[in-house]
C-alpha cells in the first residue's frame, strides 16, 4: 500500500516518479529561457511592503530560492490566482 503522507488527495503528483530535483532544475532552465512570469514578484497581489500575497495565499513556494515548480510531497507550487502586473 502507497502512503501519500499528509498530501490531499485533490492535490495532483506532477514529479510521478520523476526525480524532484531534476524536474525543478529543468523548470528553472525553461523558465530562464522564455522568460516565464510566474512568482509573486511579477504579481499584482504582491504586497511591496512585505513581499505577502494580499489575498491571502502561502506563497512561500513562490518567493524560494532557488526557484521550485514541485514541492517536497509531490504538490504544484504554481499559484492559480496570479496575475501579472503589466510590465
Ligand atoms: S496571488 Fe499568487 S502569485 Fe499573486 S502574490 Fe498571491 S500567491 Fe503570489
């Protein structure tokens, strides 16, 4: 029997049995190379002050640095209520 742990079950598993790290490592190079906006620090919700998402949202996977896609359990770390500022 596979013990997911205390991930919700709602909550996809986008490594898959990939390695975690190298899945991040890949994210981060895509990322840097067509320059994807996808952080809090791109967001319209970010509050300057703070660096806190002002709706309310853990957004610590998103502040991380080096930047990670997938959480330590498996979990996206993608926020669906971003949105980008209009730079
Ligand atoms: S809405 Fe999402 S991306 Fe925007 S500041 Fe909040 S947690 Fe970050």
């Amino acid at each position: 029997m596979r013990i997911i742990g205390t991930r919700p079950r709602f909550l996809p598993d986008l490594a898959r049995g990939s390695d975690r790290q190298a899945v991040n490592a890949r994210f981060r190079a895509e990322a840097e190379q067509y320059k994807l906006l996808f952080q809090c620090t791109d967001c319209v919700y970010q509050r300057e002050s703070d660096g806190r998402c002002t709706v309310g949202w853990p957004n610590d996977g998103l502040m991380a640095d080096p930047v990670e896609i997938i959480g330590d359990r498996g979990e996206p770390l993608v926020c669906k209520a971003f949105e980008p500022d209009g730079m």
